[in-house]
C-alpha cells in the first residue's frame, strides 16, 4: 500500500519516518518545505500540497496541532481520496471531533481510524511509542503493519471515540505528574538536598513515574525541551476536564494543574516548553533547579 503522511512536526517527522524505514512507499507533505525536504532524504516523495498527497496515496495519515487544522487539511484531502480510503488521524483529538470528522470523511466514502500515540517524542524518533487506536476491526488489521512501524506496543481501545478519551487521560496524568515532580524537586533543593542524587533516589522510589524519569530530567537540565507546548497541554487539559463534566467525575487535580498552565502562558508564552511549569516556581522562589549530568533532550 502507498500510504501518504500530512503533518511532519515533532511528533509526525518521526512517525513519518519510522513508516520509510519499514520500507513503505510514503509520500508526505509539510507547510514547512524543510521538514518535508529531510524526508526525501530518507526516501519519500515529497508533494507540493495536502490534496496532492492523497492523491498519490491509498491511505492517509496525519499529525496536525488542532481540530481545526485537521479539519482544514480533510477538506483538501477528501476530493482527492480514493474511495474506500483510509484516514488515519495521530493527532489528538476530542472524541467529539473524531466522530464529527468521521462523519464528513464517510460522505467522501473514506472512513477513519484514530491512532494518537503517547510516550513522547524520543520514543517516536525510534520507533517505540505507544499508539492508542479507535476504529473497526478491520481497519485495525489492515494498517496493523503501519501501525507497528510507528510503535512498539499498540492498544486497540474500541470503536471511533475510544483512543480520544484515554489518550487525553494519559496526557492528564503527564501533565499532573509533571506539576507533582517539580513540586517534588523544589522540596528537596529548598530541603538543601544534592538534585541529582534526590533526582536518583526519588526514580528508585515508589514515587517514581515516567514524568519524573524524563521531563525531570530536562528540568535540571534547564532546557525543558520536551519538543511540547504550554498551549498543546491546555488543549489536552481542556479536553480532560470536558469529559470530567460529561461523565460526572469531579477533576480536582487537573483543574488546578490547568490554571498552573494557564500561569506558565502568561508568563512565558503559549509555545513555552511544558516543563516550564516549574520554572514558574524557579521564579516565583529565585531557585534554580539545576544538577549535573543530565540531557538537554531525551534521545
């Protein structure tokens, strides 16, 4: 299958990518002619427009910041689409406008599968990040082999819908730990604690996470270069507390970490590196959080 791959940022260059190295035919297409370039190099042919690469393809992912924008990159796409086609969206999506795009996909005769995947960008440059699907059957098993090209474990979550809400919670729960973790550091540099080793000690502890094992690290580093956004986190957060109020599940720790996002884009800008949210306490204590011997970004 020719597959076609819209959207070649952070997250959608690797995924990209890992699709070329699996050796499938893949042409992509970028509003950056520079991303899209790279991906030449790899392999890929490289169209002038969205529209022109589903018409070269049998199916079609993309990886784009919005709804909006991926409704927008739809509309170009769908009167060149093969009929029986595949949209295969990695964004991050409210379940809402899955299923409203879904529905404007199928008067074009293609039908969609949500994929948003989840671990990071350093998991996706190598092909290891984990992909959430919402779809039917049949679709999940035809692009199966694409879908493990990108990541190294896949959950088929249920029909349309399903992939939105637990990749929403999952970024829920980053944004919290993340809010959790800086607290934590600050404690122990305050505490007149050594960083690095109560960083340490604290992974080797039962109040460890992923969070922690990361984005900490890049917090002591000083460069928060997580390749993610204050503004995409709100969007996630928003979509959180959305559901919260849909199913009757208060969401007291999101929201509070909601208005710490909401700080941190006053006072840095919205295309401020998440991790900044603990540089908002940094400041507010003038305390660094720095230690030696950890990575600018996550390889």
């Amino acid at each position: 299958m020719k597959y076609g791959y819209v959207g070649l940022g952070n997250l959608g260059g690797h995924i990209a990518a890992s699709l070329i190295r699996a050796g499938h035919q893949v042409t992509v297409y970028d509003r950056d002619p520079a991303l899209a370039a790279r991906h030449r190099e790899k392999g890929a042919r490289v169209a002038g427009s969205a529209a022109e690469v589903a018409a070269a393809s049998d199916h079609v992912f993309t990886c784009l910041p919005s709804p909006a924008v991926s409704e927008a990159v739809l509309a170009q796409m769908l009167p060149e689409m093969k009929a029986g086609a595949t949209w295969i969206e990695n964004s991050t999506l409210g379940r809402d406008d899955v299923l409203r795009l879904a529905g404007l996909a199928q008067v074009g005769e293609v039908r969609m599968l949500e994929a948003p995947v989840t671990g990071g960008v350093h998991l996706a440059a190598r092909g290891e990040i984990t992909v959430l699907v919402g779809g039917e059957q049949d679709l999940f098993d035809l692009h199966r082999p694409a879908l493990e090209a990108i990541g190294n474990r896949l959950f088929h979550m249920g029909p349309l819908g399903s992939a939105s809400i637990i990749k929403v919670i999952t970024n829920m729960l980053a944004f919290i730990h993340l809010k959790a973790t800086s607290e934590a550091l600050m404690l122990a540099k305050r505490g007149g604690l050594d960083l690095g080793q109560a960083w340490h000690a604290i992974r080797a502890s039962s109040g460890n996470s992923f969070v922690h094992e990361t984005e900490g690290a890049l917090i002591l580093n000083g460069s928060y270069d997580i390749a993610f956004s204050v503004d995409l986190a709100l969007k996630d957060l928003g979509f959180a507390l959305g559901f919260g109020r849909e199913f009757g599940v208060p969401l007291e720790l999101a929201a509070m970490t909601e208005q710490t996002y909401v700080a941190a884009r006053a006072a840095y800008g919205g295309a401020a590196q998440s991790p900044m949210i603990a540089k908002l306490l940094e400041d507010m204590l003038a305390t660094d959080l720095r230690a030696e011997g950890f990575p600018a970004r996550l390889e």
